[in-house]
C-alpha cells in the first residue's frame, strides 16, 4: 500500500497460452492496483515480456527464485521480479522499475537492457 492507500499485486500469469500448446509456457509478470475505496477501478498492467517458462531452471519444478517483491517509494510502486530466457549458462533476468499506479494502463512496457557488466548475473530495467 501506498501513502495513498493504493493497494498493489504482483503476479504472474499465463494468459498467452494457448489451447493445445505443449510446447512452451508463456508467462508474464503484471501490477495490478487498487485506488483507495475503489475496488471497482482496479488498473492492470503487463510489467515483463513474455517468457517461456519451461526455460526457467529445474528445482523439482521450473522455478523462477525466491528473491522477488513490490515495494512503495512515496506514490511510485517498485516491483522486482524474474523471467526465464534461453540463455544455457544463465536461464534467468532479474528486472525492476519504477510506476505510477494511476497510469499503469500505460502500454505494455519493454524491457531495456540496463548499462551495467552482464556478468556475472543479468538485470534488466522496465521503463
């Protein structure tokens, strides 16, 4: 919640799947908020690309870690999340950003490389 009282969700979804695919298993991060005493005016917005989760590590599951949250800085909402890539050696990205949760129907963000050494981890940061 912010200092507003807007309550905010992170969450992961699978609503590019489509019937029939058993091949991949797209997923997606989203924010989703809600204005103080106004449950019926909940925003939405897609906050990660579109991933193939099967590509995530194994961990008796594909798991995409633990080291996720969504903070408030003032009115701003501050997620942190994963994504799984193709990338053997390193399956995961780490992507953060900053949003106002009165304009989070705000077209779907893109990811943008952040200018920081890729190894030895990755991060990424939403715009």
């Amino acid at each position: 919640m912010d200092q507003h009282g807007t309550v905010a969700i992170s969450y992961y979804d699978l609503r590019y799947l489509t019937p029939g695919d058993t091949t991949t298993l797209p997923g997606a991060a989203w924010l989703l908020s809600f204005p103080r005493g106004r449950q019926d005016a909940a925003v939405e917005r897609q906050i990660s690309p579109v991933f193939d989760w099967l590509q995530a590590p194994n961990a008796g599951g594909h798991f995409l870690g633990d080291y996720e949250g969504l903070i408030t800085d003032g009115s701003r909402l501050r997620p942190i999340l994963v994504t799984a890539n193709t990338d053997p050696n390193n399956s995961t990205d780490v992507y953060t950003g900053s949003f106002n949760p009165g304009t989070l129907r705000a077209p779907t963000v893109a990811a943008a490389p952040a200018t920081v050494p890729a190894a030895p981890w990755h991060h990424r940061v939403l715009r």
